[in-house]
C-alpha cells in the first residue's frame, strides 16, 4: 500500500487539528446560545409566543450542533487514518483517494466513487 510521507501529512494533521479545535469551540458558544440552556425560563411564566421562540431557537441550535458533531466525527477519523498509516486510503474500497478530493476535503475518508454509492 502507498503511504504519504510524514512531511505531507504533517500540515493536512495540524490543518485538521486546528479545524477540530475551531468547530468544537463553536459548539460550544451555540450551547450557550441554546434557550433550553437557561434554566430561569422554568420559573418564567410567559406568554405562548415566548415559548414557540424559544423552542424554535432550540431546534435551530440543536440542527447547528448537529451538523458541526458530523464534521467532527469525520475529521477525527481522519487524524485517527493519520495515525494509523491509512490516510487517504477509501475505508470502504480500500483504493487511493484521488488527491484532488483529498486537497478540497482533507477530511474525506471515502472515495468518490463509494460516496456516490452511499449517498443512493
């Protein structure tokens, strides 16, 4: 199997390290923003609106979090393929990833031709 060499992967890992630490402090800032996070509405007594706002900010946060745990999970398995000697190498077909993918989507652990597949 080809591997790319420590001098390659050294940049793609600090990138996607760096990036992680980005998306979880944004994780973080949308939980604070979370309206459910506030535990004096409990003891509010307010109007139906204020609790339609509240559930819609709710689930606008909860989509956002949502989103930013998937890329998450994608870039930790990622650096764990560094780790491990396999990146850039498709865990499903086990061929190169075409460097051009792998420029665009550091994080990408398929191939373009098994993403097709799984996104059918």
């Amino acid at each position: 199997m080809i591997r790319y060499p420590e001098e390659v992967l050294r940049p793609v890992k600090q990138y996607l390290s760096s990036r992680l630490f980005g998306l979880e402090k944004r994780k973080k800032q949308f939980s604070s923003e979370d309206p459910f996070a506030d535990v004096s509405r409990l003891n509010d007594n307010a109007a139906i609106d204020a609790d339609a706002a509240e559930r819609v900010g709710h689930m606008r946060v909860s989509a956002v979090k949502q989103t930013l745990d998937r890329s998450m999970i994608q870039i930790r398995k990622a650096l764990t393929q560094i780790k491990i000697g396999r990146y850039g190498v498709c865990e499903s077909c086990g061929k190169m990833i075409d460097t051009d993918r792998l420029m665009i989507m550091p994080e990408t652990t398929w191939c373009v031709d098994c993403e097709k597949k799984r996104e059918k």
